[in-house]
C-alpha cells in the first residue's frame, strides 16, 4: 500500500512537524459513500447471525457440548471484530468523521489484531473437536470436558492477548512526523506505524513473526487435524457413513477457507502490494473483516442440523 513518501526526522523540511503522540489521527476512506449501504447490511447480518447463535446454544440445552461452546466463542470474538472497525468506518461515510483519538486508535488496533488471533485460535481448537469426535467418538466427553474447553478457551484468549500487546506499545513509542493521516479506514497495524519518521523494523519483523505464528502454526494444527480425520474416514466401511462422517467436518472447513484466504491476501497486500491503488485496499481490509463473521452464523445455521432445527422452531412459535 502507498502510504506516502515520507522523510526521515533529520530531512525534514521546515514544513515537516514531528510529534512523539499526535493528538489524533484522521483516517482516509478513498471509496464511494455508496459502498457504506452493502457494508452497513453485511454488520446488521453479523450482528444478528452472531447473537441468535449465542442465544439459541443459550436456550438449547442439547447444545452445550464442545463444539457449540467453540462456536459461542466464535461468535462472539466475530461481534468485537465487526464492532470493533464498523460503527466508525459508517461514521466516516457518513458524518465524515474522520478524526479519531491517538489513543483510541491504539485501542482499535490492539482489540482488532488481538481478536484475529483469537479467531484463529478458536479454529484449531474446533479441529481438535471434530479429531477427537471422528478419531475418538467413544471418549469424545472424557477427553474434551467442560474444564479441558474453559482451559482451551483461557488459552486461546492469553494467546491473542499477549502476542498483540507489543502493538501498540512499540506504536505509541515512534516519533511520528509530516502527516497524520491513515491511508485506511480503521487504525490497521502495519498502516499506522509506517506513518513514524524512523526505523521500524522493530515493529515490521514482529509484526511478521505474529502473522507467521498465527497462519502458518495454527493452519499446520488444522491441516494435521484434517488429515487424521480423512485417514479415520476413508476407513469407514460405507460411503454413506463416510459422507455422514465428513458432513459433521464440512461448516468448520467453509469457515476456516472464508478466514484465511482473505486474511492471507489482505496481508500480502499489505506487505508487497504498493503498486495496487489505495481504495482497492481499503475496501479488500473492510471486507476481510465483515466477511467472516456475516457468513459464520450462516453457514453454522444452515449447515447444523440442530441449530436449523430450533431455528426453525422459534420462528414457527413466534408465528403461531
């Protein structure tokens, strides 16, 4: 992405102005107002899909088992996800407030890279469940206990909240010169601190290194997962019993490709792609963001037989 050319502090002209903590940061939505109405419908579905999920595994007692206890994390790291980069990227188009606090823009970093990691966490976690409930039916209930997902669930949440920390501390301690302007409608990581006036590769390698940690450690976990699950069901005996098998796989597999695909171009882009123009970053960040968790509930909804099932039931009680 092209941020702008900036100099370095020692050769800045006399117009250049170099502050250590800017007061704000005005951030830059180069794409058409018109684009606010798809991305307003696709935060209205999330937030919709993401509640009724939590509610109905609230509600359904036959569903408070591993899965759907993963699933509930899911959703509700995808509500703070959303939330998180929406209300104010509306604000933007909208109000053209495009002001926001340094320090909430820290926040808003740290609270969005946080709950990425977190997302992915989850889904290893999630490939764990369905390796223990295809490779180990029998003792699915013993092995993933109630204790065995809050210590999973603990982990998954120290995990994301200390690999992000270094973000904003690193961010905040940059001394930052010419601009304040983010090329980008939410406080990205990679966007804000190539705004500083000095060496930081500090920020880029480790940056790096976190991506690394979270796509390529967690996708090994999963492919490693899958590729257990496949060998336990290319060995069943009949190929309604493997099609039945591979169904109860098939909505974590769809979530999983919806999240690190665009997750993996939106970083390359990022990091290689400066030649591409601004708003075509801006909207490809935007959408890696509202994607997954307007299509997480969706496709958990359609797919899960038992979340369909009672779904279904509410909507007919409340008409009836």
């Amino acid at each position: 992405m092209v941020y702008g050319g900036f100099l370095p502090c020692s050769m800045s002209d006399s117009n250049t102005t170099e502050f250590t903590n800017p007061s704000t940061f005005i951030l830059l939505d180069t794409a058409h107002v018109w684009i606010s109405i798809p991305f307003c419908t696709m935060y209205v579905i999330a937030i919709l899909g993401n509640f009724t999920i939590l509610f109905i595994v609230k509600m359904e007692l036959s569903l408070h088992g591993p899965m759907y206890y993963f699933l509930c994390m899911l959703a509700v790291t995808d509500l703070v996800l959303s939330t998180s980069t929406l209300p104010k990227m509306l604000a933007i188009f909208w109000f053209n407030s495009k002001e926001i606090n340094f320090s909430a823009c820290l926040t808003q970093m740290y609270f969005i890279h946080c709950f990425v990691v977190m997302e992915s966490g989850i889904f290893v976690a999630m490939a764990l469940d369905r390796y223990v409930a295809v490779c180990h039916p029998l003792r699915h209930s013993t092995i993933l206990t109630n204790h065995v997902v809050a210590k999973i669930g603990l982990a998954i949440v120290l995990r994301g909240s200390m690999l992000v920390l270094p973000y904003p501390f690193l961010a905040r301690q940059w001394p930052y010169c010419r601009t304040n302007i983010i090329p980008h409608s939410y406080c990205e990581h990679i966007a804000v601190v190539k705004l500083a006036c000095t060496d930081i590769r500090i920020s880029s390698y480790y940056g790096l290194f976190v991506a690394f940690l979270m796509t390529c450690l967690d996708v090994f976990c999963i492919t490693m997962s899958y590729t257990q699950i496949l060998r336990a069901i290319f060995s069943l005996p009949t190929k309604d019993t493997r099609l039945k098998t591979f169904g109860t796989c098939s909505s974590h597999l769809c979530v999983i490709l919806i999240f690190y695909i665009p997750s993996l171009f939106s970083f390359l882009m990022h990091q290689f792609g400066h030649n591409l123009a601004l708003h075509f970053h801006i909207i490809i960040a935007n959408l890696y963001l509202l994607v997954p968790p307007m299509l997480n509930p969706i496709i958990y909804g359609v797919s899960t037989k038992q979340i369909r099932d009672r779904l279904l039931l509410l909507f007919t009680h409340k008409w009836t």
